[in-house]
C-alpha cells in the first residue's frame, strides 16, 4: 500500500431501479422509496474507489464500520451519487466521510472505515474457516 492522503476523494453512482427499493429489496409493506442497504453500498464503493489507486498489486480494503443517516427518500428512476472523503489513515486502518445525493438533495451521510488486506493471507484465512 502506497501512502494514502487525507482528503483523497472517491465516488460511486446508480441510477435507481425497482430492485432497489425497499418495497422490493425488504418487505412489501415498505414505501417504494431507494433501499438503505443500497445507499451504504454506493458509500462504501465510493470509498474503495478513493483509496483504489494507492492500493498495491494483491491487495483490497474491507468495510469494518458504518455510521450513517439516511436522510431523505429517493423514488426509482433517480440518480443517486455517493462521496467518500479519506479523513484519517491509521496504517491499514482508513476513516471516511461519506455522503449521497440524488438529483435534488443530500439524502444521506456519515462515517465509514475501511482496512486493506492482503488477498492471498485472507483467502487462506477463509479457507481455514471453510475447513471447520
């Protein structure tokens, strides 16, 4: 892993589609509105695509924490943009600050961490787990 800066920004976006409604992803009784779980997964690669260029061959970073707000309901048929905002880097440890926006407001935001790992170390971790 290459030094990561503070303030190394990534961003991911969707347009927002019936499966990822909460009345569809959740439960029925839901109102039609973008999904939370999808909201934190536009976060988190925002995230990674922020820190994606320092990252060394046979590496990636894994989400260990979420703290978000979501603010606002966004029917199907919007865009929806996430920002992630690199705030700390504590060796492999890296803090956000992540927000989303759909095509008229801030719908959400928070913090997210995220550590790199080693790919081959960790599928030899899982495979042990897989023995079990």
């Amino acid at each position: 892993m290459r030094p990561i800066p503070l303030g190394a920004k990534g961003t991911f976006s969707l347009l927002v589609k019936p499966e990822n409604l909460a009345s569809q992803f959740k439960d029925a009784m839901l109102p039609p509105v973008f999904a939370t779980p999808y909201m934190v997964l536009l976060m988190e690669n925002a995230a990674l695509n922020a820190i994606r260029p320092y990252l060394d061959k046979g590496e990636s970073a894994v989400g260990t924490a979420v703290n978000i707000r979501h603010l606002a309901a966004t029917p199907v048929g919007h865009g929806v943009r996430a920002e992630a905002e690199v705030t700390e880097v504590d060796g492999r440890r890296i803090e956000f600050n992540v927000t989303a926006s759909d095509d008229l407001e801030v719908i959400g935001s928070g913090t997210h961490e995220r550590m790199v790992i080693d790919l081959a170390r960790f599928g030899q971790s899982l495979a042990k787990k897989n023995k079990r």
